[in-house]
C-alpha cells in the first residue's frame, strides 16, 4: 500500500513589496532573517515566471506573501499563474499615510516605495485579507462590464461632441431628438442629410420612406417629423460652415453606430455570461435589479463568500455606508469617498429603481424624506438596508421574496409600515 506523500506546512514568510510601472517594476524583499533586497522586474512574463521560479527554488520554505498597489492589470494577471503566491492589494490611501508616517519628509521614490509595501504588509499582515480572485465566470461578467461601461463612455463623449457641433450650424436636430439624438435614426438621418439646408430640399415621399426603413412606421409622426424639417429656418447657409462641420458629424456619426453595435454585441455576451451564471437566480429575484444592473452586482459581490465578513463590510467597500468622525464633543457623519465609485453607484441606482418595484423599499425612502432626508441620502440609506438584505442571500445562496420580507416587517411592528399602509 503507499503512503501518501505528507506535505509539511511552511513556518515562514516572505514579504515582497511591489512598487509596479508600466515597463519596469522596482521590488523590496525582506527575508525570513530580517534582510532586506532590492531589485527591478521587467514587465514581460518571461522575466516574471523566472522570478517567481528563483524565489521559490532560493525560499522553498517560506509563505511569500506580495503587497501591490493594484488588484488588476498586466503585473496582477500574471503573477495570478502562480497558485502558490499570496497576494496582498493595498489601498492607495493606506499606502501613503504609511509612508508619511515613515517618511514625513515627503521623501518618495520607487525603490523606497516597494520597501515601505513590504513594511506595511509585515507590521499589518493580521489585519490583511490576502486577496482571492472570483471564479472565471464572474471575472468574465466584471470584464465584459467594466469594458462595456467604457464603450458607453466613449459613445457619450462622442455624443457631447455631437451635440456641440449641430449647435453652430444645424441646431434642428437637436431640438427635435433632444436625449435620442445618439440613436440609429437621428444619427442616419444625419449620415444622409449632414445639413439644413440639403435635408429641407428632400422630396416628402423620399423623406417617409427613409424613416419608414430605419424603424418610424407611423405615418403621422412622420409628417410631423418632415413638417418640423421643412418649417424651422436655417441658422446659417454658409456653405464655408455647413459642409465642414457636415463631413465631422458624419465622422462623428461613423463612430457613435460602429459603437453602437460593439455595445449591442457586448450586451449579448453579458446576457448570455449571466444565464450560466450560479448567482443569478438571487439577484435577478430582486425588484428592480434589470438587465443593466444584475451583472454590475454579480460583479460587485463577487464570488467569494469569504470576502466579507458582514454586511457592513460589504456597505463601507461600495461606499454605501457613511464615514463617522468624533473627538470629545464633536462628531460628523459624511458621505464615504475612498470607495470604489462604480459599485457605489451600482447600488445607489438599485436602491432607487426598487422604490418603483418593492412596496417597502417605496415605503422606506418616503419615512426617510419626511425626517428631513434630501433625495440621495434618503436613497443611500435605503442602499444600505438593501445591502444587509442582499448579503444575507448572497451568502446563503437563497433567492429574495418580497412578501416574505412584509410579513417580517408587521411581525417586528416595523415604523415602515405605517408609510406602507398610507402609500
């Protein structure tokens, strides 16, 4: 019979600070004995793999434990092949008050950097959490997300750049599709007819039969939309002007459609990531978490149920919960600000789409205006209700039930529900 092979636990550490650049990395390292290296990484994956092999091979007792300043890029996705490395994101702010602390001369540079990361870790390692990457399936939804929301982005600035452009010279279509202007229709129309004056000049029947092809079917709006058209009075004819700023918007009209379809093309991958995925059940169960929203939370949450200790864990890292500050008699309560901004407007959005959806939620942000609350904080309070609420079934994989939770509310004899019951 064989004996199994009995792997003995490590009895000591390596602390590596990582102070990381785009090319070049600068790395302190302090030893099990106390010593302290310095070197330089190149950011290529042929050097790290051979770095983390050296240390290994020159350490092969010891737990090496990395300090880093950052939870993703091109340095984080490599040394995540490695298993066996503990890595440690460190807060940017921690990071520097850190410093300061050691340095109050404001002295700074990288290798003193990478050694004060390394410091940190070793003085702070049993309040430090060594970071676990979600599952692939959640780190696909978070991707397709973040990359997602930065298409978006990028249509909305070329939408500003739009907006500003028809104002010298073509300011109609602004009028008439306002918030719609970066949609299919306004924008060929504008592909077509990049001016006033060329778009007065079409015959009604050509007119109707381009919006009929690009989605306007009723005929009426389409008179009204010709009507509008053909009545409003030319800014400028200014040929100089007009066929100019005619070839930009048509360029700028290229690029918002080319967008429009990678979004659209992002939009189905998104779905279909989130129809596998095991936690959306829970978080499509919530009222008023739609399509745009169940992935950023799935995202948010991750899928690690060890992440967070409690709910309000999970409150203070989105940015939900506020920074209470007091000495003897003085206290202040404000908006938290070192957060991670997209989750906290993730659940900030939530919480209001769900007054609409839950009759509680609704109830709830009513008691909180009528104590004085302006919009956005009655809004965040409710974000933190729901978070309490949403960690509850993220950790125990339950799916939300509305009446479920009414009935808890008039068993508890809850102030909520006498704004329920005069909603």
């Amino acid at each position: 019979m064989k004996q199994k092979k009995i792997i003995s636990p490590k009895t000591e550490t390596l602390f590596v600070g990582i102070d990381w650049a785009d090319q070049e990395h600068a790395l302190c390292i302090i030893t099990p004995e106390g010593t302290t290296k310095q070197l330089t990484l190149k950011q290529d994956a042929d050097a790290i793999q051979q770095w983390v092999s050296d240390i290994q091979q020159q350490f092969p007792d010891c737990e090496i434990r990395i300090a880093i300043e950052q939870s993703k890029g091109a340095l984080v996705h490599a040394l995540l092949n490695f298993g066996d490395l503990n890595l440690y994101p460190i807060n940017p702010k921690q990071a520097s008050n850190f410093r300061t602390a050691l340095s109050p001369s404001g002295k700074k540079d990288d290798p003193g950097d990478a050694e004060m990361l390394a410091l940190f870790l070793q003085c702070h390692l049993e309040k430090l959490r060594p970071w676990k990457p979600n599952d692939q399936e959640t780190r696909q939804i978070a991707n397709l997300s973040e990359l997602r929301r930065k298409l978006d982005d990028d249509r909305k600035s070329l939408a500003q750049k739009l907006n500003s452009i028809l104002k010298t010279y073509f300011p109609v279509m602004q009028k008439l599709f306002k918030e719609k202007l970066a949609t299919e229709l306004p924008l060929k129309m504008l592909r077509r007819w990049s001016d006033h004056a060329t778009m007065k000049q079409v015959k009604p029947e050509t007119f109707k039969k381009f919006l009929s092809e690009h989605g306007m079917k009723n005929e009426q709006k389409q008179t009204e939309l010709f009507k509008a058209i053909r009545s409003t009075t030319l800014l400028t004819n200014d040929k100089a002007i007009t066929e100019t700023n005619g070839m930009y918007v048509v360029a700028i009209v290229n690029q918002i459609l080319e967008l429009n379809k990678s979004i659209a093309a992002f939009d189905e991958q998104i779905a279909e990531a989130i129809s596998k995925h095991p936690d959306e059940k829970i978080f499509r169960s919530l009222p008023g978490a739609g399509d745009a929203l169940v992935p950023r939370m799935i995202a948010g949450m991750g899928s690690d149920r060890d992440r967070y200790a409690n709910a309000a864990e999970v409150s203070s890292h989105t940015g939900i919960a506020p920074v209470t500050r007091s000495s003897g008699k003085f206290r202040s309560v404000k908006k938290r600000s070192a957060c991670n901004k997209f989750l906290r407007q993730t659940f900030h959005e939530f919480a209001a789409h769900s007054r609409q959806w839950s009759d509680w939620a609704g109830a709830y942000y009513r008691m909180q205006k009528s104590k004085g609350m302006k919009h956005h904080a009655a809004v965040r309070a409710l974000a933190y209700k729901w978070i309490r609420i949403i960690f509850y079934l993220w950790k125990n994989h339950k799916t939300y039930d509305e009446q479920h939770y009414l009935n808890q509310l008039k068993s508890k004899n809850s102030p909520i529900i006498q704004f329920l019951e005069t909603s």
